[in-house]
C-alpha cells in the first residue's frame, strides 16, 4: 500500500501539472495485492479483517481520499 500511495501521489500530481486538475490512482484490488504479495487472496482478507491491522486499514482509507493524498505531499488544490 506504501508503493501505490507513492504512485497515487505522483500520479495527482502529474495529471495537476498536464491538466490544472488532480485525479486519483484507483486503489488496487485485493487480487492484485495477493499476486503482488504471492499470497492468496483470503490471506490478504484476512489482513484487512485483522482488528490489530491498522496501518493497513489507515493506508487503504487514505489511497481513496485524493485531497489527504495531496496534504500529505504539502499541496492542496
């Protein structure tokens, strides 16, 4: 999650720079993290349900939310 938050907040502002208007990186889907991960895609499940996950959860909430992206990186729109 730590890598598509990088990609995300360079994609923001790479779109920002080409067309005045920031767009979000879709976050990745759960299979995808599993094949990237070489896990299957209950263990990844099971991470996200894991009440003790939560930088995990914090991180997946915080790819969707464009604008903390961007806070995080020291630019608001």
């Amino acid at each position: 999650m730590k890598e598509h938050l990088k990609a995300a907040r360079d994609h923001a502002f790479d779109t920002l720079d080409r067309t005045g208007m920031p767009q979000l990186l879709p976050r990745p889907q759960r299979d995808f993290l599993a094949k990237k991960l070489g896990v299957h895609k209950s263990s990844v499940t099971r991470a996200f349900n894991d009440r003790e996950a939560n930088e995990l959860r914090f991180l997946w909430e915080l790819a969707a939310d464009l604008d903390r992206i961007l806070e995080h990186a020291g630019c608001r729109k």
